[in-house]
C-alpha cells in the first residue's frame, strides 16, 4: 500500500512539469520609414497594425512592433538598428530606401546599409523579408538599373523572402494616397496589406520552420 501511495504521489509531482507550455506569438518588427510608421494615420491603420491584424485573420499568432520612423533614409536606419530590433526579436520586414531614391542618393549608398542591415541582422539569428522600392521614372535610366537591382540582388545575396515593391497596387492612384501622392491613406495601407500577404505568409513559414 505504501508503494501505491509513493507511486501516485509521484506521478502527481510529474504532472505539472510534463504540461506543454503556453505557444508565443512570433514577434515581428517592421522596420521602416513614414511608409511603415503610418505618416498621418492612426496607429491601427498603420502597416504593422494592419498586417498584424490580417495574419492573425489567417490564423497565425504574431506580434508586429512599429519600428517605422518618418523620413528615414537606409543609413538612418543601420544607425537605429540595434535598439529598434530587440533581442527576442524572431523576424524583421525591411522597408527602406524610399527617401533615398526621392532625394537622389547614390544607389551605392543605399545598397552597402541596406547590406549592411540585412548582415547584422543576419548575425543575430534573426530573419529579413525585404519590401522592394522603385525609383521614379524622372530620375534617367542609370539611376533606375542601379537602384531597382539593389533588392532582388540582396535577396539573393542572402536568400531572403522578398515582396519586389512595396507600393504595389498603389504607386501613382490618388484612391489609395494621401493628398501628398506620396503616403498611402488607409485604403492604400489595406491594398499593401492584401498585396503583401502571401509573402508574409511565406516568411512565417520560415520561421516556424526554423529557416534562417
């Protein structure tokens, strides 16, 4: 009897300790410029919010932090990188280079931050789905070859998910921009949305795979 006793005063202990733990969501940031911030919106009608909004839609179980800062350039975003991407972090989706190409940086510039964004990132285990910019038509040929290679390059480069243009869908309607024709409004925000979805949906993949 008293062996009876002992055996299920054990078990007992075990239980609790076998239990599965709670799952976490994966924690996302987007990491970005006004495109990412939300210029002139409310913060649920932000890209991250929206995103976030849409996976959970699909079923899956993300957290998107807001690391969208307006007028931030590729550089200004390698200076931030370290304390706007916590440790924790399980993914990041890059959206920069817009303000490089409105303000005429040379695509070099753009594309040794942009590398070097990725690289760091790399280094902390921490994956990248990269948001493709365009240059402006106006801007002449060269520029355009240069600037557009730099995100199917870097893509490659580094084998990540990549979304070939952010503003897909949107560029150039006034329907989905701001008075600006520059930010998207929230029926622009939701176009992104939409439009980006399966890529991020691949990325999630990834991570829950284990892929880095």
């Amino acid at each position: 009897m008293a062996t009876l006793v002992l055996l299920f005063a054990a078990v007992t202990l075990a239980a609790p300790m076998s239990a599965p733990r709670a799952a976490t969501p994966l924690k996302l940031v987007a990491f970005g410029d006004s495109l990412t911030a939300g210029y002139m919106l409310p913060a649920d009608a932000a890209f991250p919010a929206v995103l976030e909004k849409a996976l959970k839609a699909k079923g899956h179980d993300v957290a998107i932090s807001n690391a969208g800062v307006s007028g931030d350039t590729s550089t200004g975003g390698l200076d931030r990188l370290d304390w706007s991407v916590p440790d924790g972090t399980d993914g990041v989706i890059l959206e920069l280079g817009a303000n490089d190409m409105l303000r005429g940086t040379d695509p070099a510039v753009t594309r040794k931050a942009l590398d070097s964004i990725v690289s760091r990132l790399k280094a902390r285990g921490i994956p990248v789905l990269l948001a493709g910019m365009r240059a402006s038509t106006n801007l002449g040929p060269d520029y355009i070859a240069k600037f557009d290679a730099i995100y199917p390059d870097l893509a490659k480069q580094y084998g990540l998910v990549l979304y070939p243009f952010f503003l897909t869908g949107i560029a150039g309607d006034p329907a989905f921009n701001l008075a600006d024709k520059l930010h998207p409004n929230p029926k622009g925000v939701q176009r992104i949305v939409e439009e980006i979805l399966p890529s991020a949906e691949t990325f999630l993949g990834r991570l829950q795979g284990g892929g880095r």
